[in-house]
C-alpha cells in the first residue's frame, strides 16, 4: 500500500508486485498520481483518505472480487470513474462490469490494456467537468427502435474541453472594409459597438470530427445548448467588454511615388476562442457509450485588422496587422 494526499487514481489489485510497478507505469504513461493497493480493506480506506477520480479494479480478488468492489466504492462517491481489469480466462465478467455500470472492462492483455492510460484521462476531465456542469446531459435525443418499435434515447455529455487557441481567426472570414488607389488618401473614422458585433449565440460556431448523427434541427438545438453552456463557463472573459464601443482612426494612403503598388485595402474579421469539447455518448438501450469530439468556436471581443498592398504583377502582401479589444 502507499498514500499520496494529492492522487486522482487507485490502481487496486491483490498482487502486491504487480500493483506496484504498474501504478508507477500507469503513472508515467499519462501524468496523473496514480496509488495503489493490495486488499479491499486498504482499497477502500485509502479511497476516503484520497481525492480519487478514477479507480481501477482487478477482478479476481479475494475475498471481494472487482465487481463487488464497484458497488462499495459508488456509495461512497457515485461520480467515480471505472476501469475492471480481468484476465482471458474471466472473459465473461467483462459482460457482468458493463452491465452493471463500469465505464470500461479491459482484458489485462494487449491490446486492451494499451488503451488504458488514455482512458484513465478521459475519465478523470469528466470528473472534474462534474463540478461545472453537473450530471445533467448537455443535449438528448431519440432513436427509433426498428423492429421492435422502441423509442431509445441517446444522451450527450460534456466530459471536458481545453482551449486550443485564444485568438483565432478563419482565414476566409475577413472583410474588406474600405480601400483606395495610388495617390489618394483616405481617413477612417471608425466605432465598433462591441455588443452588436458580437452576437454570441450568432456567431458560436462547431466543427465535428465525427458523425454525430444529428438532423438541421438537432444540430440547431444541440449547438445552441453548447453555446449557452460556454457562454456560462466564459462569462467573465467577456461580459464588461461587451459593453464598450471601440473608436479608433485609421489612415490609408500611397505616395503617388511608388510605382508597382496599385492599391491599399483595409480589412478586418472578428476572433475566436477555438475549445475542444469532450461528449459521452450513452444510448439508454444497450448502455453503449462512445467518445465524440467536436470543436467549438467561442467569439471573443477582439477585432483583428490588416491592411494588404495589392501590386501590379499581381501579387499581394499584408503591410501592417493588429487587433482592437474590447
């Protein structure tokens, strides 16, 4: 046995060497405090001494085996994540851990267990999303049942997300917004009202990287949900700043002395926060779950400005960038 007040993980399993080396193995693999124990009676106190999020079960135990195990450490915090480990011989009790709520049941052999430490982080940013979204799903829907007429529910939920970018533009959103030719000039007297530009549930956009299956409607209705919870979450990034009114002068002009420059053009595109979203996938027949990714893009009030020269063997340049903030 050893305890480490900071650990997210309890590797549990009757064979002392084994839990030891690979709890430290685990440890390295996917960067979370991983512990370990050799009996129930220390599985489960060092589950209450410990902010566990994941626990990790060998099935043949004695005198509790895996699945009994499972029931125990639910009642004291439902919100865990399960992983049942068995061997090749015990290959029924994968069935038996699916069925009455492990999230995985793996084989201990390859290539089951390779898939392990990806798994241990899948479950441990759905835990911790818990205390931002909740147990409600994010976005439901109906299945119909084929032959047997059944109307099946397949529910949504957010297991986590991470930003990607904080400031991202789509190259093929700019906007020219004035230009001029050789030899004029011209001023710019601009005002962006920031709380018109940036209609937030307008403008959230997601991009899957998967099929989620959904009809226009659906995806109307799920997008919107996502958005509401991101606004939620990123609320204080952006709700002052949504109440200014930016001003600013721009001046565009070329110096009839230069010869290969036809014109100036000013353009500019709002900006994004670019987040990967995390779904579970849960169908309410068969209790199959799935893991989906999506992107979604958060409008942020940033206005990103260039201004680009257009010369006369056809070729452009940007000659000047920045962005204006809220």
């Amino acid at each position: 046995m050893n305890n480490r007040s900071n650990a997210h993980v309890l590797l549990v399993d009757d064979n002392e060497d084994f839990a030891r080396e690979y709890a430290e193995t685990l440890q390295n693999q996917c960067g979370a405090t991983v512990i370990y124990a050799a009996s129930s009676d220390n599985a489960i106190k060092m589950f209450k001494n410990n902010s566990i999020k994941v626990v990790i079960l060998d099935q043949k135990m004695d005198p509790i085996k895996g699945t009994e195990m499972f029931k125990i450490l639910k009642k004291i915090d439902p919100k865990v994540g399960t992983i049942l480990l068995t061997t090749e011989a015990e290959r029924r009790d994968l069935t038996e851990a699916t069925n009455i709520g492990f999230d995985y049941a793996l084989l201990k052999e390859e290539p089951d267990i390779e898939s392990l430490p990806i798994k241990i982080l899948l479950l441990i940013m759905r835990y911790n999303s818990y205390a931002l979204i909740g147990n409600e799903p994010l976005f439901y829907k109906h299945k119909s049942g084929g032959l047997l007429r059944r109307n099946d529910i397949v529910e949504y939920f957010i297991m986590g997300y991470e930003t990607l970018d904080e400031s991202y533009v789509f190259p093929d959103s700019w906007i020219t917004r004035n230009f001029i030719e050789k030899g004029t000039t011209l001023t710019l007297e601009e005002e962006l009202n920031i709380e018109k530009e940036f209609n937030f549930k307008d403008s959230f956009k997601i991009i899957s990287e998967n099929n989620l299956g959904f009809s226009i409607d659906e995806t109307i209705k799920f997008t919107s949900n996502l958005a509401l919870k991101m606004e939620h979450d990123f609320e204080s990034t952006y709700t002052e700043s949504l109440k200014k009114v930016m001003k600013r002068k721009v001046q565009l002009d070329i110096d009839s002395s230069i010869t290969n420059i036809l014109s100036r053009v000013y353009e500019y595109t709002k900006v994004f926060r670019m987040v990967k979203v995390f779904l579970k996938k849960i169908c309410s027949c068969c209790q199959g779950s799935s893991i989906d990714a999506i992107t979604a893009f958060l409008p942020v009030p940033i206005v990103r400005y260039r201004i680009r020269e257009y010369y006369d063997d056809g070729t452009n340049k940007e000659r000047e960038s920045g962005e204006i903030r809220g």
